[in-house]
C-alpha cells in the first residue's frame, strides 16, 4: 500500500483560521513536506507549529530565489524525490501550503510532479485575498461584478491596461514593486480607492490606505481596490 500525499491549506497566516479538516491531518502526519524560500523559515510551518509532533519527518525544500525557473524547478523535483519514496513507504505526506493550495500555492508544484502517481488529496484554505478584504473591511464583489487578481511583477504597461479595464482588483506579491503599482494607481487617479494590507491575520498586520502606505512593503502583502462600489449594493 503507498501513502496519500495530501496539500493541506493553512490558511493567511493565524492559526485559527485553519480548517478542521487541514488541523486533523496535521495532528496525525507522520511526515510533512514544506517549501522555505532562499534559506529562510517557513511560514506554512510556523503557522502549523504547534500541530506538528516531535519526532515527524520533516521534508524541507529549499527554493531559491531567482528570476530563472530552472533552480526552483530543481528544488521541486528533489523534494518530490523524497516525498514519492516517504509515499512507496506506505507513509502519508502532508504537505504545509500557506493560504489555498491551488491559489498561487506552492503545492501545484508537487501536485504536477507527483498526483498522476499517487492519490492525492487537497484540502483548500482561506485564501489571503480573503483575510486582506475581511482585515480592510473591503467588500470585493457582488451581483456580477468581476473581480481581477493580479501578480505585482508584472510590468507596469500590463498593470495598468488590466486595473483600467477592471472593477474590482487584487494586487498580490507586492513586496520590492510597491513603487511601481503606486505610481499605476496614482497615475489612474485611483489612489483614494485603494487599501495596503501587510501580513494580514498576524499580531504585526497593517491596514492603512494606499496613501498612508509606508515605502517599503514586505512580501506578504497586498493592495485592494473597488471602483465604484455602490453603497447600497
Ligand atoms: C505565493 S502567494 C501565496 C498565496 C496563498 N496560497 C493564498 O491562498 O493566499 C504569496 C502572496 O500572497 C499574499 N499573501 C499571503 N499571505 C498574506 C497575508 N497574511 N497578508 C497579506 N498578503 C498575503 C501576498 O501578496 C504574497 O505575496
């Protein structure tokens, strides 16, 4: 018998926003698998540590960070490696993904190495648009209104056609662009409409709007934006 890979969705960041499902797998894991980029600690781990018994296997990828996909593409299929052989084992492998799996999550990296292999199953997770429109107080979208998510490094003329063609916008991986996606909004006349949120669901979150946002913004961040929301939906 060969063990079930799961992708356990964590949730933003506080773990009470963990689901059940995701803190039960965790409990009982006899091996889980996570990714920390360019050496440094987890935060899908931290956010799981206090369920994590001594003594579990811990696979740890380490990622690099670089432009090129090569050496990220490296780190995953040697963690696959191990996973597949904790797997033919006949061990479970839980797979720590902060947020959603599959939302810009880390595990489809797994999931495209290793599920046409051996069953697996993915549990969903709040995702951080989520807990940032929740933290901002923002609603997002109603009736049929659309909402676009968009990757802060993309480049500025790209960012700028898709925010003026949307409605409601996320902005995602914020970090180093934070200068260049101000300069979009401020440019679009859209600076009033638009919330930061910094490591939402954590004791150091930051809710502020656009304009009050500091220089600097880490990784973990995000802008929001309505255009035209009626108040009274
Ligand atoms: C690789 S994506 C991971 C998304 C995650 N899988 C999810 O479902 O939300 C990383 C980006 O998610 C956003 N993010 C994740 N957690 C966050 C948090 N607690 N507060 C603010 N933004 C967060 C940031 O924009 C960050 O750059």
């Amino acid at each position: 018998m060969t063990g079930v890979l799961y992708g356990v969705g964590l949730g933003p960041g506080a773990p009470d926003l963990m689901t059940l499902r995701a803190a039960r797998l965790i409990k009982g894991a006899a091996v889980v698998a996570y990714p920390t980029l360019a050496g440094a600690d987890s935060f899908a781990r931290s956010i799981a540590a206090d369920l994590i018994a001594p003594g579990v296997r811990e696979i740890v990828m380490d990622v690099p960070m670089s432009v090129e996909r090569a050496p990220a593409q490296a780190a995953y299929d040697k963690g696959a490696i191990e996973i597949a052989a904790a797997l033919d084992a006949g061990q479970n492998v839980v797979c720590l993904c902060e947020g959603d799996p599959f939302f810009y999550g880390s595990f489809m990296y797994l999931f495209a190495r290793l599920s046409e292999t051996y069953q697996t199953e993915v549990v969903p997770g709040v995702t951080s648009v989520t807990a940032c429109a929740a933290a901002a107080c923002m609603p997002l979208a109603a009736r049929n209104e659309r909402l676009t998510v968009l990757p802060g490094p993309l480049p500025e003329d790209e960012l700028r056609a898709r925010i003026e063609g949307a409605e409601s916008v996320v902005i995602m991986k914020v970090g180093r662009h934070l200068a260049k996606i101000r300069g979009v909004i401020d440019a679009l006349g859209l600076t009033a409409d638009a919330m930061y949120v910094a490591r939402a669901t954590l004791a150091e979150e930051v809710v502020l709007p656009l304009a009050d946002a500091p220089e600097k913004a880490p990784y973990f961040s995000m802008i929001l934006l309505t255009k035209g929301a009626d108040p009274w939906l």
